[in-house]
C-alpha cells in the first residue's frame, strides 16, 4: 500500500518534471541570468527528486536484508529443534516416555507452521514487490531521460555564459 502510494507520488512528481522540460522555452522578455536562475532551479529539483528516488530504493534493501535476517534466525531455530530431537532419540532412544517426543514435535510443528505463514506473508510482498520493481524499471528509463534533460539544461547554461562572455548579450542581471 505505502509502495502503490509512493510510485503514484514518484510518477505525478515525474510528470510535473516532464511538463516543465516540455513547456520551457526561452523568452526575450528573461535576461540571461534570470534564464541562468530558471535552469538552475530546475536543475536543482531534479537532482533533488533523484535522491529521494535514491532513498526510497536503499529504504527497500534494508527492509530485505531484514526480512533475510529473520529467515535466518527462524532456519537456525528449527535447525535447534532438529538437533535437539536427534540428540534426544541418540541419547535416549526408547528409554523416554513418548510424552518427551510429543513435546519436542510439538514445538517443532508450531515453528514450521509460523514459517510456513511467515513464508507465504513473503510471497505476498515478493509479489507486491515484483509489480513496484516493473514500476522502477520505468522509473529508471524515465530517470535517464530526466538525467538527458539536466544534461540538456547544463548545457543551455554553458551556452548563456558563453553568449555574455562573448558579448553578445550585454549583461547578466
């Protein structure tokens, strides 16, 4: 839900940006510098929206990493359990009431059982998480035509310099 609600704000925020590269054209009524200014903000907010898209996909690593971590403690448990149960019929075989065993198995099907939900609550998210990828594959593509654009935007600040150095246009101001 928070990843749907993001990608719809990343996307509107896209938009926006491509709207702005789209309806931007100089006029002769801005000065050199205030054409200089009117880039540069530009420049600035989409370098701005790329970190935050930045930020969002580390955020979505580390709760994976987490998710990892707790696979591996639930794994290491069970392994316990296992152990337990094979030192427990390798020490005392037959010697233990069955009550013992029952115990030991009972605590074991209680923990593959809450894997098994943990597990299937993974596949959920995999797939939720699948659909948000195929969103950032767009994203990316979009990023690198946004990157094109601030380049573009660069060098139409190159130019305006080079213009007023030049002579061409009086001054900035």
């Amino acid at each position: 839900m928070k990843d749907k609600k993001r990608a719809r704000e990343l996307d509107k925020i896209r938009q926006d940006q491509r709207q702005q590269y789209q309806s931007w054209q100089p006029t002769s009524s801005l000065t050199p510098l205030d054409q200089l200014r009117q880039k540069l903000a530009v420049l600035e907010q989409d370098v701005r929206q790329q970190h935050l898209d930045t930020d969002a996909v580390l955020q979505d690593t580390f709760s994976q990493v987490t998710t990892g971590l707790a696979d591996s403690q639930s794994t290491a448990q069970l392994e316990q359990m296992c152990q337990a149960l094979t030192g427990l019929i390798q020490e005392q075989g037959l010697q233990v009431s069955g009550q013992q065993y029952e115990q030991v198995l009972s605590e074991l099907d209680k923990a593959i059982s809450k894997q098994i939900q943990t597990s299937t609550s993974q596949v959920v998210q995999s797939l939720q998480q699948t659909v948000t990828a195929l969103a950032q594959s767009n994203a990316a593509l979009l990023d690198c035509q946004n990157y094109n654009q601030m380049l573009q935007n660069v060098y139409q600040m190159q130019l305006l310099l080079a213009n007023w150095e030049s002579g061409s246009e009086s001054k900035l101001n």
